[in-house]
C-alpha cells in the first residue's frame, strides 16, 4: 500500500512539471523548460521503476495511470493560475463605444480602434493587448459595457514596443509609489 501511495504521490507531482515544461518550451523560455524536464525526468524514471519492480501489481499500474490523469488536471489548474504571457482580444462592436474605450484605457489596457465596413453597418473593432492574467477582468468589462460585442481572444507569439510595454512599466512604478506611502 506504502508503495501505491508513493507512485500516486509521484505522479501528482510528475504531470504538473510535465505539463508546465510543455508551456514554458512552447514560450520560448528554454532554460526554464530545461530545468523543469531534469526534475520531470528523475521523477519519471522512478515512479516508473516503482510500478516495474517487484510483484507488478494491476493496482499499481491503475494508480500509475489515475495519477497521470489527475496529475494533469493539476497542471492545468497551475497554469491557469499563473497565466504566463500575453492575450490579445479582438472585440467586434455594433456602435463605437467611446466610455468603454476610454474606461479600458482608464484601467491599463492599450485600446486601438479600427472602423470597418460590415454586412448591413459599419463595425468597430477593439485591438487590445494584455497581460494573460488579466484576461478574464478585460472580458468582463466589455461584456458590461457591450454584451453583444463579438469577442476573440488568442495568445500572440512576439510583439515589440507599443502602449503596453509602458503601460505596465508605469503600472508597476504606481503600485511601488502605493507601498511607499
């Protein structure tokens, strides 16, 4: 029993960092990736010795694989939470919306608006920019301001320069200047 505990343990702790290297490579953060399949790999090579070794036991096999599963149902929980990188939105709008555009900027969010031309109306699109972690607070403004705004949400790759960049420099510097008080 000690040891089926011990391989669920292992596997609780392996498919997160599993997981967790997967996103870290795929953003380009190499060394962190790295470091994250050395631990990932020592862990893999003894839980695996554990289910191999010994009597081989059906159950610990089937412990091996529920780990596995719930294991990345904790990795994806971890990943939400920490929400590494950017998130571009791109929300559709029927009329321009000057009090949701200027209150998105109020809050730190780089707005660029474009007029286009749709099936039966003009159309604005809002272009924003933003930390991952603050997905879910920008979503909900502009379902508040504009509920039936078309909303897309994608992670780009690169970008350089822009509000954004200053934007969270400046955000940064406030919340010190808050602290000092």
């Amino acid at each position: 029993m000690k040891q089926i505990m011990l391989i669920l343990l292992l596997q609780l702790i392996y498919v997160p960092i599993f997981t967790m290297r997967t996103i870290f490579l795929v953003k380009n953060m190499s060394f962190i990736a790295a470091s994250l399949g050395f631990a990932e790999s020592l862990i893999y090579v003894f839980g695996l010795s554990l289910v191999f070794t010994g009597e081989k036991s059906v159950a610990a096999m089937v412990v091996y694989a529920v780990g596995f599963g719930v294991g990345i149902l904790i990795g994806s929980f971890i990943e939400q939470k920490l929400a590494f990188g950017y998130t571009t939105l791109v929300a559709n709008l029927m009329n321009k919306n000057e009090a949701l555009i200027q209150y998105l900027r109020s809050e730190g969010f780089g707005v660029t608006v474009f007029e286009g031309e749709g099936r039966d109306s003009k159309r604005y699109k809002l272009e924003i920019l933003t930390k991952r972690n603050r997905e879910e607070e920008l979503l909900q403004l502009i379902e508040e301001h504009e509920p039936k705004a078309f909303i897309i949400s994608y992670e780009p790759r690169r970008f350089k320069g822009g509000f954004l960049v200053n934007a969270i420099k400046r955000r940064m510097q406030q919340k010190k200047d808050k602290e000092q008080v």
